[in-house]
C-alpha cells in the first residue's frame, strides 16, 4: 500500500506539468515555414487579449464538448476553463481535473496577453481540450505507476534498503510518466487542430507560436517533441481534414 500511496504522489506530479508556450524572445521564422507577413504580428493589447480570449472560449469550447462526446464513452465532457491569475506565472496552459473529475483547462494572465491573435489562442484551447479527450491522464498514470513497480522491483531485487527502493520509486514513475509524453502532445496538437478548425479558426496560424518559443529539440524522456515535428502534425492534420 505504500508503494500505491507514493505512486499517487509522483503521479500527480508529472500530469499536472503545463504545457508551456510562451516565447522568451521572438527569431525567424525557419526557412520551411510559409511567411504570411515579413514580421512576427504584435502582441494584442491588454483589453484586446481580454476579449479574444472570452470570444475564443465562447466559441470553441462547445465544439470541444461536442468532439469530447463523439469520441468517448462515459467521460466528462463538461470542460471548466479558467484563468491562473496567480502573480508571477509564465505563460501556460495546463488540462486537470477536479476532485469530481471535471476537465479543467487552465491559461495564465502571461499566455493570454503574449497572444498574437484569437486562433493561437484557439489552437492552445483546441490542445488542452484534446488531452482530456485522448485520455492522456488516465494513460500517464498507468505508465507512471508501471515504471515506478519495476524501478523498486529492481531494487528490492539488488538488495536495496528502504531509502533505495523508495528513490528508485521516485525515478521509475517519473521515467514511465516521460516515456510517452512527445507522443501524448503530437496526438494533442492533431485533434487540437481539428478541433480548432471545426470552431472556425485556423490551426496553422495558431500554431505559429511554435515559431517563437524555445525548442526543445528531441532529448531522451524529454515531455516536449521538437517544434519542426509539431508544426509538421498541424500541416498534415489539415492536410487531412
């Protein structure tokens, strides 16, 4: 029992990690990437920002509920979305759930106001609504809780003591949430976009953020894929549609 007390822990832990897309600094855009303007847009104003996201809300978030519907069987589809007003956050959005298992998706006051215009923040809607969806929570615990039993199998097995079957825990669990997380996204940036899309916003210029954020790069048990490979799911999701 306290191997599965622990477990909940750790799990709770990497389900809950955001998925940051704040731009630090904006750069080119890479060679293979169609410019539609010369220059990366502006930031919207604060007011205008306010407003798109409300609009953004009001107008994908049905259409979220309706492909939740569609797609699953017996789940929650009544998202809560939300405003992370904490002081000093970056810019995120992050999908939980409440005690009830409500889907929340929540967008700091630094994502919106870093928006360029109402489909990135449609895109960004679009890609948390589609992990709650995908089941990806559900799935990330199974694999947590996976790693986590053969980690302290293996130390219990070479001897360790309890401190040592207890951080081999800690590290299976982090490894097993790791193992599939570049696939959870990809699969969250593709029904995000027909999401998107079916609300009536376009998925392509939403996920020009990708242009302006720090890219991962492809790193071993790393949460992000590479942005090349994000934006190449997006093209080929519409591609399809």
């Amino acid at each position: 029992m306290k191997l599965l007390n622990a477990l909940g822990a750790f799990a709770v832990i990497a389900l809950l990690s955001a998925c940051e897309v704040a731009p630090i600094q904006t750069g080119p855009i890479p060679a293979d990437r169609p410019q539609t303007t010369g220059q990366t847009s502006p930031r919207l104003s604060a007011s205008a920002a306010a407003r798109s996201f409300v609009q953004v809300v009001r107008t994908l978030e049905p259409v979220a509920e309706r492909e939740c519907r569609n797609r699953t069987t017996g789940m929650n589809c009544d998202f809560n979305i939300v405003v992370d007003d904490r002081p000093g956050q970056p810019a995120n959005a992050f999908q939980t759930l409440d005690k009830n298992g409500r889907p929340i998706v929540a967008f700091t006051l630094a994502l919106i106001a870093d928006a360029r215009n109402e489909d990135e923040l449609a895109f960004v809607l679009g890609h948390e609504a589609a992990h709650h969806i995908a089941g990806h929570i559900g799935r990330q615990q199974q694999n947590a809780m996976a790693g986590a039993v053969i980690f302290a199998g293996l130390a219990t097995l070479s001897g360790g003591d309890a401190n040592a079957v207890r951080t081999a825990q800690e590290l299976g669990a982090e490894v097993g949430a790791r193992r599939y997380s570049k696939d959870f996204e990809l699969e969250a940036d593709a029904l995000g976009t027909i999401i998107t899309a079916r609300a009536g916003y376009d998925p392509l210029r939403g996920a020009e953020f990708f242009t302006r954020i720090p890219d991962p790069g492809d790193r071993f048990l790393g949460t992000h894929p590479p942005n090349n490979a994000r934006i190449d799911i997006v093209r080929r999701t519409m591609a399809g549609l």
